[in-house]
C-alpha cells in the first residue's frame, strides 16, 4: 500500500484504535474529564493525523507499561515507534 492512499489513512486508524482501545484502556490510566459526580469520561489518548498522544500518570509503573505497549505493538502490527521523534513529557510534577 502506498502513502497517500486514501486506504492507508483507514488502516493507520483501525491500528491505532486497537492498540488504544485493547491496550491503553487496560493498561495506562489517563484523566478525567466531566462532573465529580461520578458521570466523568476518562482521557487515555489523542489521535492527530498519523501522530498520537498519550496521557498517563506520572508514575514509573505507567511508563513501563507504556514501554511494554510499544513493544508489542512494533512485534504484533510491524509498524516501528520512531523513537527519535519521540518524547515523554512531565506535566504538572
């Protein structure tokens, strides 16, 4: 498949929302967003485009999970985690 494809783009997608959905979800526990009264939507990611963010605590558990995720996820899809463009960020600690 090319890039450009109108396909690809769907592919990229449906790659991403499992990884996010079966994985993420599971593993990685993101924010709140919402009333306190119990109705609050959990944030785990953001897709843009071809990039993703991912929210997480600032804990080392997190982060190894993470690490783990990527991992499997170079192993399952072979698409490779371009390490170099990419960063891990501390918000708010």
């Amino acid at each position: 498949m090319l890039q450009g494809d109108p396909v690809s783009s769907l592919l990229f997608f449906l790659v991403m929302e499992v990884l996010t959905v079966g994985l993420i979800a599971e593993l990685i526990y993101g924010f709140s967003i919402g009333p306190l009264n119990g109705s609050a939507t959990n944030v785990y990611h953001l897709l843009v485009v071809d990039d993703m963010i991912i929210f997480c605590d600032n804990d080392c558990e997190q982060i190894v999970n993470l690490h783990g995720i990527l991992i499997w996820f170079e192993a399952v899809f072979v698409l490779r985690v371009n390490l170099s463009r990419s960063s891990i960020l501390s918000v708010g600690k």
